[in-house]
C-alpha cells in the first residue's frame, strides 16, 4: 500500500516541479505530505504520515510558522490547517 502512494507522490512532484530530497525514499510513504512553499524551488518534506493527527503534530512542532501545504495522496485532495488540531479539506488536486 505505501509503496503505491511514494509512486504518486514522485510522479505529482516531478509534473508540478517541486524537489524531492534525497531522504524521501529511505521511508515508506503515507498518504498526507507536506511541502515546503518557502523553499525555491517548493520542497516536499522527506517525512510523510499515515494519519491525519501525525501530520497535524508536524505542523504544530515542525513547521509553525513556514508556509506548508499538506496533500492527501488518497483522497486526493488538498488540506489546510485550522491553526489548532484539525485538517480541513479543500480543492482536488
């Protein structure tokens, strides 16, 4: 199942010309990632989460502060931060 989601997330990067690291295949993917929207080019976070609540955490502790969007890679949709402990979603991507 994971390894599905690294082949989408590759293939999405690469079409909307966001850098992936070098790290993000040493893990297996989960649906929810993030990118960094102040990197130039805009980055996608090595790390991605199975869950919801582990990708909220990441904003919370990581990324407060730094323009971050979050995709769900299943749902394929976009999800923006209430600022608090919920992920909302928004557009299809």
């Amino acid at each position: 199942m994971f390894e599905r989601y690294k082949v989408k997330i590759q293939a999405y990067c690469e079409e909307a010309g966001i850098e992936v690291p070098v790290g993000f295949g040493r893990h297996a993917a989960g649906r929810y990632v993030a990118i960094d929207e102040e990197s130039s080019p805009p980055k996608l976070v090595a790390t991605t989460w199975p869950s919801r609540k582990e990708a909220v955490n990441y904003l919370v502790s990581l990324a407060a502060g730094r323009r971050t969007r979050i995709l769900d890679f299943k749902d394929r949709c976009e999800l923006s931060f209430d600022g608090k402990a919920s992920l909302l979603r928004g557009a299809a991507f």
